[in-house]
C-alpha cells in the first residue's frame, strides 16, 4: 500500500513538474503580455529581472520587439496551457 501512496505521489510531482516547465503566459504577473512573466517563470528567474533584461537587449541593434510580438502570439494563455495538461 505504501508503495503504491508513493509511485501516485511520484506520478503526481513529475504531473506538477511538467506544467510547471510549460512555456506559457500567466495570468497573473502581466505588465503587457506576460510574455516576460512566463520566460521568468519557465527559467526560474523573477519577472522583474527579466524585464530588465528585454529592455537592456533593446539597446543592442536587433528585432526585440519583433521577437516580443512573436512570443506574444505564439505562447498559449495560461487557461490554454493547464487544459491541454490534462
């Protein structure tokens, strides 16, 4: 009996894991899209820093914005994300 409580538990976090690692936009933590939220929250990272980071790299010559706006269409909503999870 034990032995099964654990492999359920253990089927259970990797379930958790999975989601977690899911690259997603989140509904809480959005200043425009959640496009940073969801990148900080997928690498482990505070949102903050990785604003901070986007608009530091927008100093640099290259397509941020462009990449931003791809992310924005491309990353599935947060409600999206945890329905195709189960």
């Amino acid at each position: 009996m034990a032995a099964k409580t654990a492999a359920v538990f253990t089927a259970r976090r990797i379930g958790e894991r999975r989601t977690m690692n899911g690259l997603y936009r989140p509904r809480r933590d959005r200043v425009i899209a959640g496009v940073c939220a969801g990148l900080a929250r997928r690498f482990g990272m505070t949102p903050w820093t990785v604003r901070i980071l986007f608009l530091l790299s927008c100093l640099l010559p290259g397509p941020q914005f462009v990449v931003y706006l791809v992310l924005w269409v491309m990353m599935p909503n947060e409600d999206r994300h945890m329905a195709g999870a189960r």
